[in-house]
C-alpha cells in the first residue's frame, strides 16, 4: 500500500497542530497494514461514495479514497468530534 505525497494545505495542517510525527508514524503502520487495530480504518458515510478514514490519534482522523489497489490519496485531515 502506498500513500500519495500530500497536498501542502494538509502538511501544514499537520504542522500547525504538532501531529506530522503522529501521521508519519501511522502512516508507516497504514502502508504495512491497513487493517491494523490502532488505524481503526473505515468506510465512511454515504459509503457509496467510497471515502475512507484512519485514525492519526484520538482526535484527528486522515480521509482517503483508493486511486487504485494499492494507492491512497489523502484529502483531509481533521478533528473527528468537530
């Protein structure tokens, strides 16, 4: 599995908030293992539209959509209780 390299609104996003190591380190785990327990993976609402979410920590999640089998894009990263 691979991730696109990110948008920079998104870089510095994950800068501003102190979480880049956070998303660096689950985004290792998400390419070795997408399924991994702490990523808490899943198919977000409406599913049809196929969007996905992995956690980054307890707060922020990291929405994606798959290019292809093997490759992600993230499109946002974001506080899951806002």
């Amino acid at each position: 599995m691979r991730i696109l390299p990110l948008h920079p609104d998104i870089e510095k996003y994950l800068h501003k908030h102190g979480l880049y190591p956070k998303f660096e380190k689950q985004k290792r785990l998400f390419e070795t293992n997408p399924r991994h327990p702490s990523l808490n993976t899943e198919l977000m609402e409406p599913k049809h539209l196929r969007f996905f979410s992995f956690r980054v920590d307890k707060k922020y999640r990291a929405l994606f959509f798959f290019h292809s089998n093997d490759v992600v894009e993230v499109i946002e990263v974001n506080n899951h209780y806002k």
